[in-house]
C-alpha cells in the first residue's frame, strides 16, 4: 500500500540526464537515495501521479509463455493500483500504476519465471516482429527467431537517443520495417522454370503486384522484375511448382522513424541472408555511435541524412553483394500539412 | 495422357472467397485419397486464392483449363 511519509519530486534534469540521482526524504527523518537513471533505463515510466510509475516489461516480438503471462497478471493484481495492463505499441505489457517502493519486489516476483524489465532512453529497444512464417502462411522468414536473436544480443545497448529494430515476415510489411531505425523485412525472389509450367494461367492472377503476365496462346508467364515485391503469392499458387525460391532473405531499410516528424527509412540491402543480419546492426551502431559522438539526443536518420555517402561506402563491404546500387537517403514523410511553417 | 475421371464435382462460380475454398475443403474431407474432384471457379480473386489454398492443405491440382471467364481445376485428394 501507499507510504503517506514518503515525498517525491519529480525534478526534469533527471530527463536531460544532468542529475542522476535523487535523494527521497522520508518524514520520519530517514534519507535514501534512488538512482533514477537506472531506473529509466529499466524502464520504469514516470507517470503524471505522483509516485506511480508504469513498468514496462521485455515481451520481444511480443511472444509472452503462458507461464509468464501468469506471473504478470498476478504481479499486477499485487503492485498495480488498477485492474489492467497495457499493451504498448511496441508489443511489450506495460504494468501502470506501480508505486517505486514496490519496484525491487515486483522485478524480483516477475525474476523468477525469467521475465525482464525493459528499457526506455537512448538505447537500444525491445525488438518487436510478426509471428513470420513459423505458422503465418505469408511469413517467409523466420523472424520471431531473429527478433530472440536481436533481443539478446543487442538489447539496451547505449547510444545517442532511441534505437528501435523491428522485422516483418513478408512485404506486407505489418510491423513498418520502414519507420525503424533499423528495420529488417523477409522477401524472396521467383524463378520460373518453363520445363515444369503448364501455362495454367494461375500465376498471373495470384500477383497482386501485376509483374506476371501470361501469354495470350500459351498462357506462359513472363516477369517483369520491376514491380515485383518479392512476397512469393506466385510460388505458392502455382500448382505445378514451376515457380521456385531463388534469392530469400531480408530487406535492410536503416533511419526511419515515427513520432512528430517520421521519416522514411531508406533500403540499403535487398535477400540479405539471416546470418549477416547480426553484423549489419553492429556495424550500423558502431557508424552511429562514433559520428553521434558529442551530438547529444538525435536519432540515427538525422545523422544518416547529412552523412549519406559516408555512410553508404561504410556499409556496403558488409552488405556485399546484396547492397542496393545507389541507395536513397531517408526521406521525412510529412503527417502535420497544416504546419507550414516547418523547417527541415 | 488421359485425362483421370473425376468422383465428385462442385460449380462455385458466382460463389465468394473464402466460402469456395471452405466448400472445396469440406467435398475433398468426405472423399477418399486418390480420387479426383472437379472445381469450377471465377477468374479474378477466386483463381488467386483457392488453388493456393488447396495446395497448402496438401492436395494436388492436377489440371487447370481456362474456359471463357471461369477456370476449371482437377484435384487430387492426397
């Protein structure tokens, strides 16, 4: 329950990271100190109540076990002051209404089925990704097993401000690969073997991108590679499987972002193979922490737009063969058109 | 080759996805494996989703004739 004896100013240099701790003085004499910047970078969200916070857990790619599930709900029922959680835009349950006593308990409680607190600050997030194509019948890649990846490996590395990876199955792109800062998308290209086709037609009518036209005698496809999208809808209509999987693997799209000004992330890579996805997001935060340095909170697409040619020569040995020629800086895509008046 | 006869047929033109997929479904679950069921279904969406769909269920579509602005499908039940 609620400590009546206990006062807690907010103070906003904490948010700017001038201070880092905080001196809680108890009335009946006692002080103690909280260090908040491990708090925040925890991720425990200051709410507009006085003393309450919202705790933010680490759900990637916003796979919960069930056993986990369990201990949350019940940890909520214990330390939240409401009768909900919240499912943040990023996938994660977010505990609201937590009083900071009650911290260390609840991470211990939820500790012992293994579940993690998150982050929030200049770090790097909870990776979030769709169920992909462990059952999603238009999954091509398996990027929940990615997501697991990036969230072990890379999770609440420091940088200069927020860095958020999201990964999408196929190019319906549900989880906006092109408004992360780093964004990775499964796509695969169609090889169409003559020997096998029928020229049924099917193939035709399954793209939804109008890349396939079918002869008008023979009824045999021919591609038009500039407008295929690589989604595979003709590898899996085709009932003779005359359509095959050449190149598979992800879409590299680096400096988007949403929030008050998005911007559009810009494709650097095309069938990138899984395996070098790890090097990519090393390489991407080794270039963004050395030329952020001293450049205080900015994200990686602001940097990205002034240095873009630095950045591309950087990159392109590690994207090999799979690196787009002449890759386009992002681009800011404007929401506020009433807003005349801003300036780049 | 000959053409094998089909056991059962079903005319789904004029029918809306996914109700001609499902209807498909459930005619190829009461017959036996081997057998082969004939399909009539419309161009536009209709073509682009259920042999798709039959395929993923695992069957086989041994035939694809295009007549006037219907397609006529041969499935195998594996």
């Amino acid at each position: 329950m609620k400590d009546k004896n206990i006062d807690i100013r907010y103070d906003h240099n904490l948010e700017e990271q001038k201070k880092s701790k905080l001196e809680i003085e108890m009335k009946r004499g006692k002080k103690e100190v909280f260090n908040l910047d491990q708090l925040k970078s925890g991720g425990y969200i200051r709410q507009r109540q006085k003393d309450l916070f919202t705790v933010r857990l680490r759900c990637p790619g916003g796979r919960v076990p069930v056993e986990k599930l369990k201990k949350i709900a019940e940890a909520a029922s214990k330390y939240s002051k409401r009768d909900y959680v919240h499912i943040s835009v990023r996938q994660s349950i977010e505990i609201p209404y937590v009083d900071y006593k009650d911290f260390s308990q609840l991470s211990d409680e939820l500790g012992e089925v293994g579940q993690k607190i998150a982050s929030c600050g200049p770090r790097v997030r909870v990776p979030t990704a769709c169920s992909g194509c462990e059952y999603n019948p238009n999954g091509l890649v398996d990027v929940q097993k990615l997501c697991q990846e990036i969230d072990q490996k890379y999770f609440g590395i420091q940088c200069n401000h927020k860095f958020k990876i999201s990964l999408s199955g196929c190019p319906i792109d549900c989880f906006r690969t092109n408004e992360m800062d780093l964004g990775f998308q499964g796509a695969v290209e169609p090889i169409w073997d003559e020997d096998t086709c029928t020229g049924c037609r099917i193939c035709g009518y399954a793209c939804r991108e109008g890349a396939i036209t079918n002869d008008v005698q023979t009824g045999k496809p021919v591609i038009d590679r500039s407008k295929c999208l690589y989604c595979a809808d003709c590898i899996r209509a085709c009932p003779a499987n005359s359509w095959k999987e050449g190149r598979k693997g992800l879409v590299v799209r680096v400096g988007g972002r949403h929030g008050r000004h998005p911007m559009n992330g810009a494709v650097i890579a095309v069938f990138l193979p899984e395996e070098k996805m790890g090097k990519v997001i090393e390489k991407v935060l080794e270039w963004y922490n050395k030329e952020g340095k001293d450049k205080g909170r900015v994200r990686i697409g602001d940097i990205l737009r002034d240095k873009w040619t630095g950045f591309v020569d950087f990159i392109k040995p590690v994207l090999g063969d799979c690196a787009v020629k002449n890759p386009k800086k992002p681009e800011y895509i404007k929401i506020h058109s009433f807003q005349t008046g801003w300036m780049l | 080759m000959e053409e094998k006869r089909p056991a059962a047929n079903l005319d789904l033109r004029g029918v809306i996805c996914p109700v001609n997929f499902v209807k498909t479904k459930l005619k190829l679950e009461e017959m036996n494996i081997g057998e082969i069921l004939e399909v009539l279904i419309d161009t536009g969406e209709p073509i682009a989703n259920v042999p798709r769909s039959i395929k993923e269920e695992g069957h086989k579509i041994i035939k694809v004739e295009k007549i006037d602005s219907h397609f006529r499908l041969l499935i195998e039940k594996v």
